[in-house]
C-alpha cells in the first residue's frame, strides 16, 4: 500500500502548491520548484504511511488466523478425547 499512497499524497501536494501559487500570483519558477519539493516530501510520508498501514493489516489478519488455528487444534483435540473416552 505504500507506493498507492505514496502517489496520491505526491500528486495532491503538487497539485495544491500549483493551485495556491497561481491563485497567490507567484512566479513560474518558484512554483514549479516548490512543488516539486512538497511532492518529494508527501509521497515519502504517504510511502511511509502506506507501508505501516500495510504491516499493521498483516500483522492483525495473521494473529487472527493464528488464534483461529489455535482454537480449531483445541476443538479437535477435545473432540478426540472425548471420543476415546
């Protein structure tokens, strides 16, 4: 997910520079060189972002399945003993 982010957050950010520097009436140059740069900063921090998020969602979705797992063993488990008995 970091690289969707990382692209949206980028295009965003330059395209809201451009938007307030032309509404604001500032040279083409300084426009273009600071959008740039806000467009280098948001894409790190939507990459940044996006990859986290990624990890989380990972980490949640394996813990879940792991106690799932866990608790199918301990049915069958039970479920065998209780059987022999």
């Amino acid at each position: 997910m970091g690289a969707p982010y990382a692209g949206t957050l980028g295009l965003i950010a330059f395209v809201a520079t451009i938007t307030r520097s032309v509404i604001n009436g500032v040279d083409a140059g300084t426009t273009i060189v600071t959008a740039v740069l806000y467009m280098a900063v948001f894409a790190f921090l939507g990459w940044l972002i996006g990859n986290l998020a990624t990890h989380v969602v990972v980490e949640s979705v394996t813990k879940s399945l792991q106690r799932e797992l866990e608790a199918r063993e301990a049915l069958k488990s039970s479920a065998t003993t209780d059987g022999k008995r």
